[in-house]
C-alpha cells in the first residue's frame, strides 16, 4: 500500500472514529434546586471530559422545576432541595423509584449586607422594629422558604416576621435581595451564603433547631437518556462528587 493510500486510510478510521464518539455521546438534562448550581457545574464539567456526554442544566425553585417536568419537559434527572416536591412526582408514576436516594442536607443562616451595622444575633432580633424587610425564597413553594417559615414557626416568631417577608423566586434571589441592599435581612442556605463577598453570616441556625433540610435526587421515567441519566446520578453518588459537594458547604450522605 502506498504512504497516500496509507494515509487516506487513518484519516477515515479517524473520522469513523469521532463519528463513534459523537453517536455514543447523550445529552443528559438535570433539573436542579438553584442552590445547587456551582457544585453540579463542577462536578458536570469534570463528568463531560470523563465521558463525552453533555450534562445541560436547567436550575431553578425544586417547586417550579417539578411542576415543568409535571408537564412534559424533557428531564431525565431531578434533584430537589426537598422530599416533597420528589413525592409528588413519584406519586403521579414520573420518578424510577429504584434510583431515588437522600444524597445532600444543609444549614439555614441569617445574612445581611458585608458592610451592614445591623445587629442580628438570634432570630429573635428579626422581631425588632428596626429590621423592616427580610427576604425569603417563597415560603408558600420553595423549600428554602418552607425550611425557614418551619424554623420560625417553631421558634414562634414567623406571626411577628410575617409581614415583613418579601418572597422571592428562589434562595439565590433572596441572597441577592440581601446584596443589593433592598433588604436588611435574608434567611438562606449556608452553601448559598458562602459563596458571597457582598454578605455575612450574622447568625446560623442551631442544628437541633433545623428543620430536616433534605435533597433527594431520581432518575425520571421519561427520561430518553435512561441509561446516561443512570451512569451520572451513579456519578453523583460518588466519592468524587461528594468531595465537591463538601467543599460548597453541603454536609454529604452516603
């Protein structure tokens, strides 16, 4: 065989071959809480390199993300800030039940501006007159809210808070409230305030007062990636994604 021939010949056994990879290659949609969103991008870009496939993200309220796959969006993964959102869905027959697992809990702080001369040291002190608005994700529907409105419910405090609540779509929006300076106070994930330079924590949450923060994450039943969907919820229940996940704050169950 000729070096011309010889060479034809690889370069189309290349082309067969990125033609192979590409074929092989899924798109995995995951519908995830916001606050979920800088660790999973880590962790996603790391399984693309690992696999070819393309991890594609739609972050949001776990209550509005299962009210589109409710309706028909194509998902193949959910991972909720919460147990009830992935119940629903798995009553109405969506979730594959075997693949459901509890992987992440978090904590709930009290943030206000990094410059803010407000003193907050319990949650008591959001009673005070001189805290006018605190932001929360919906307490109606986004689990960050639902924790926070238990927690102040429990510590009897949410009836003299509750007209001072401005609700927001999600708990970054809420954590951005709190960076603007539109609000004086927020309550949101201590993952979420961690990841800004334009608050601080005033005070956290004791443990033995949280409510039972909870993520859990599925394969969904319409997923068309079933199999791709399987490998990379495998993936997040891996050493290595907990170890991401551990360094954005969230406390890890294995």
């Amino acid at each position: 065989m000729s070096c011309r021939k010889t060479y034809f010949t690889r370069w189309a056994m290349g082309l067969v071959g990125c033609a192979t990879t590409t074929l092989d290659a899924a798109a995995i949609n995951v519908f995830a809480a916001a606050s979920l969103t800088d660790s999973l991008k880590e962790i996603a870009a790391a399984y693309e390199k690992q696999t070819g496939d393309k991890v594609v993200f739609n972050f949001g309220a776990s209550s509005f993300l299962a009210r589109q796959i409710e309706e028909g969006a194509p998902a193949e993964v959910f991972f909720s800030a919460d147990e009830a959102r992935m119940d629903g869905l798995e009553k109405k027959g969506l979730v594959v039940k075997e693949t459901r697992k509890s992987r992440l809990s978090n904590s709930l702080v009290i943030v206000v501006t990094a410059d803010s001369t407000v003193s907050i040291k319990s949650a008591r002190d959001l009673a005070e007159p001189r805290v006018k608005r605190i932001a929360l994700a919906d307490p109606k529907t986004v689990p960050a809210g639902i924790y926070a409105r238990e927690y102040l419910e429990k510590a009897r405090l949410w009836t003299s808070v509750e007209s001072k609540i401005v609700p927001t779509d999600n708990v970054r929006a809420a954590l951005a409230a709190v960076e603007s300076g539109n609000v004086e106070v927020g309550m949101v994930y201590k993952t979420d305030a961690a990841l800004s330079k334009k608050v601080k924590v005033a005070c956290e949450v004791p443990a033995r007062d949280s409510p039972a923060i909870s993520y859990p994450m599925a394969v969904l039943k319409q997923a068309k990636e079933l199999e791709a969907a399987k490998r990379f919820l495998k993936h997040l229940n891996s050493d290595e994604a907990g170890r991401v996940f551990r360094k954005f704050g969230f406390i890890v169950r294995n």
